[in-house]
C-alpha cells in the first residue's frame, strides 16, 4: 500500500518524537523538493532537515574551472559543460574573467549542455575543431559520460574531468567524529546507478538509521518516518523507500560501462579539500580522451592553496551540513542569484539557491 504525504505526516507527528532530530539529505534535489513542497515547515519543530554535500557544482575544484576557462580562450576549441557550471566564479579580481559565462562573452566558444549527447551531436557537426567536454556531476552524470565513451565517441571530444563520488564526502563526514546528524536520508538516483549496497556504511559502521528516498513529498517523507522510527526503536537498517528505481547492485550496464571507462582516485573538493577515492579519472585505454593531456599548460596546481570559497563566503560549511544557508555571512547582501559569490548560490542544487528560490530572502542573524 502506497501512502500519501498527508499520510506520512500525520504517523510522523503521532510518533514520541526526541527534543532534537537531525537528519541530513545528502542530495540537492532532495533539498530542492523539501523546500519546494514546504516539507521543512510541516514537520514538528524537534525535526531538523539539514542539507548536505550533494551540488557537484558547489564542489567542482575551483583549478578545474579556472583550467577550463583557460583552455576555451586560449585554444581554438568548442568547451562544452553543463549548464549550471557558466556561472561558477573563480577567486580572481573582478577586472580579470571570472566564470565561463564571462569567457563565452569575451569571445571563447562555450555552450551549454544538457545531456553527453550533445557533446557527441557537437562534435560530429563540427569534425575540424576539437570539443573540450567539461564534465562535472556525481554518479549519476558520471554514468553516461562514461557510456558515451564506450559507446565510442567522436575522435575530436575530448574530456576535462572533474566527477566525484557521493558516498565518500558522507564518510568523511562521519569519520570526522563532528558529523552533526543523527539519520541519513540518502541519495535516490545515485543509488538507482549505483545499488543501495553504497550506504551500507552508514548504518554497518556509523549506527546511524538511513533510508533512500525518491524526490516526491511521500517518498521524502516515507524516508523521514522510516529514519524516525529506527530513531526511536534503536531497530537500525538500511531502508529502501524508492523501491521502484532502487535495486539490489544498481543498474549493472552503467556500472560495468563506469568501471570500463573511470578510474578512482583521490580527489579536491572545493572548499573541504582532498576526500580519498572520491573522484573519477580516465582508465588508461581512454587516455587519448583526456583534454589534460591534449592541452597540457593549463593547469595550474598553485592555484590549489586559493582554490576555496571567495572571500566571506561560507558555502563549504553549508555543503557539510554546518549551517544552513540563510547563516552564510554574505547569504542576501553581497550574494544573490543575480550577483553569485559562491557555486551554491549558482546551481540548481546548490542550497542557497534553492532557498532563496523557495522565498528565503534574508540573512539570518547571528
């Protein structure tokens, strides 16, 4: 029997709830239907939904993008990348070009993607110049980047790399000893790629209850009272409540067609710093893909000791589920969607944005 939201709420508030829950939401689009649906607000005041690290936009390295901006202006190429990464700034003065959108106005050739079928569809229009595909996203962008490969694309697209993994920066998290929330809600979609098996961790090793969740109201909320439940009964295991996506081992084509083309290694996280076995690199017999070494003199490692949040801005603190966005010190005064400091106030998936979205308009006082 599949229960409404209306349902979901009322077991969650009958329940002999703690003083104080937290709950964190590793993914941004969990956050984005949280808020969109006023879910936050509905629940009883003991219940805390803190948003956590799932904007790959938000954690692309700073380096990467300045690379990428880099490598559009000083080479005769077509850069394509998603669409929320044209707007991510990076720590340069404002007189030099800041973000790929800048470079696109000065006269590079960026465009927008939406899907790795347009890279592949870009490339083949245009068979006498190279097309740089600046691929930033989690698993489950990660999945056809990687099909598109194996699948064989074009040999003018070549590929600057920037995927992480989802289930590391919850780890690190955790490991801390500091992690800041008692239950884990996890990703929906990742997990559909990856298999459910990825969160294991959090419950087998960490004790703490964790449930995965699809993106409407009564599956976010059907994972809140299941994570509220174990809570309470100290019954902890790992819950599916996206059953009809989420199956034992994920999806196995794009695992083998992952595993085919990607490495994983260690990886920079803006803001947070290296994260071990968190990102995704070319495999070897891909290696002729790699822009890097197809453009080698972009690269600049010193840009690694500046590679954090810009000035005043707080967005890697709101990506650990630290504070929550509207704390920010710089959240509705100097950043806005209109003028972003910071990735999270860029993407889609970024909380900030989201919140500011959803009619947070303010920064809360301190």
């Amino acid at each position: 029997m599949t229960l409404s939201a209306t349902n979901w709420l009322d077991r969650i508030r009958r329940l002999d709830l703690p003083e104080n829950v937290k709950i964190m939401n590793v993914c941004g689009g969990h956050e984005r239907s949280i808020s969109a649906a006023g879910i936050r607000g509905a629940l009883p005041p003991a219940i805390e939904l803190i948003p956590g690290p799932g904007c790959p936009v938000c954690i692309c390295p700073e380096e990467d993008v300045y690379e990428a901006i880099h490598v559009a202006m000083g080479e005769n190429v077509i850069l394509v990348t998603f669409g929320d990464m044209l707007r991510v700034p990076v720590n340069v003065p404002r007189r030099e070009i800041r973000s790929l959108e800048q470079a696109k106005a000065a006269g590079a050739d960026i465009r927008p993607i939406a899907s790795p079928t347009e890279a592949t569809r870009i490339a083949r229009d245009n068979p006498d110049r190279d097309v740089v595909f600046f691929a930033a996203g989690f698993e489950t962008t990660m999945a056809p980047v990687a099909a598109m490969l194996c699948e064989g694309a074009p040999e003018n697209l070549y590929l600057l790399l920037s995927g992480r993994l989802t289930w590391p920066a919850v780890s690190m998290l955790l490991e801390s000893g500091d992690a800041g929330f008692n239950a884990l809600i996890a990703p929906g979609h990742v997990s559909t790629v990856m298999g459910p098996e990825d969160w294991d961790f959090v419950v087998d090793k960490h004790r703490l209850p964790t449930a995965i969740a699809g993106f409407t109201a009564d599956s976010l909320l059907a994972g809140t009272y299941s994570v509220l439940r174990q809570f309470i009964d100290g019954n902890l295991f790992l819950d599916n409540c996206y059953p009809s996506v989420v199956q034992p081992g994920g999806n196995p084509v794009a695992r083998k067609q992952m595993e085919q083309a990607f490495t994983v290694e260690d990886a920079t996280w803006r803001g947070i710093g290296v994260i071990p076995d968190s990102g995704f690199g070319l495999q070897a017999r891909y290696a002729s893909r790699d822009a890097r070494l197809r453009y080698p003199g972009y690269r600049d490692e010193s840009r690694k000791r500046v590679g954090l949040m810009p000035q005043g801005c707080d967005c890697a603190q709101v990506v650990l589920g630290k504070i929550y966005p509207d704390q920010c010190r710089i959240y509705g005064v100097a950043c806005t969607p209109r003028s972003p400091v910071g990735p999270c106030m860029v993407s889609d998936e970024g909380a900030c944005r989201i919140w500011w979205a959803s009619g947070v308009r303010e920064r809360k006082s301190a």
